[in-house]
C-alpha cells in the first residue's frame, strides 16, 4: 500500500487528469503541473501550492516511483509524467475513479459517475461501484 502526502495526491490526480484531458499539453512542465494544482474548479480542497511544494510533491511521487521526469527534443523545460496506470495495472475506469478521489476527496459512487465523463464514462452507478470496489 501506497501512502501519499495531500500534496503528492494533488499532485498525481492533476497529472492523470491531463494526461486525458488535454493530451497535447501532457507531459505537463512545472508551471502548468502548478496550475493544474491550483485551479479553483474541480478540486476539493482549493489550495495555493507554490512551485516548490509542487515539487515537493513531484519528488515524493518519484520515489515511490508514481512519477517520473521526461526530457522531450525540442522542449527547453523537463515535463513530468505519471506511472500510475503501469505500476498498478489498473485498467480506465479506475484510473478515472482514484484521479476523482485524489483532486476531490471522498465522494459516493454517484458522484464518481456524474464527475467522470470527459476522464472515463460509467454507464451506471453500478459500473462506478464496481470500479470503487476493486481499488
């Protein structure tokens, strides 16, 4: 078992929502991890992280090995990139399900379904049960 700090749960929720959600700015720079940090839509609670604590979080999650640095030709800054998917083997639907719980905190199976749909579409509440229970 995995434990994250809040700011590595922050952290690593934003990488896997952009990862899917805008997929021609992933991996994502410092600047735009930091944004995605702190945007004040979507997020449970609203915070204020600064580039230090974001990297704070990025090296916690890079220990663990949940995240790691990618050098890109072409590309002036390094990006980072989540691993999650990989080390876990989780399939869509419960990456979807924890990147939810990780930028909002505890929700119910109803909401998992009504908050997910441009990260993974749960048909039922069923299927996002499902999902919950296999995590």
């Amino acid at each position: 078992m995995v434990q994250l700090s809040d700011i590595e749960a922050r952290v690593l929720g934003c990488l896997i929502e952009k990862q899917v959600t805008t997929p021609e700015y992933y991996p994502l720079s410092l600047n735009a991890l930091m944004a995605a940090c702190n945007q004040k839509n979507n997020r449970d609670p609203v915070v204020e992280y600064d580039d230090k604590s974001v990297v704070r979080g990025l090296d916690g999650l890079r220990e663990k090995k949940l995240a790691w640095m990618v050098h890109s030709s072409g590309s002036r800054v390094p990006k980072y990139e989540h691993r999650l998917a990989e080390m876990f083997a989780l399939p869509p639907d419960q990456v979807a399900a924890l990147c939810l719980l990780l930028l909002r905190g505890p929700q119910t199976a109803g909401e998992i379904r009504g908050r997910s749909g441009r990260l993974h579409e749960f048909g039922t509440i069923a299927e996002a049960e499902t999902a919950l229970h296999q995590l």
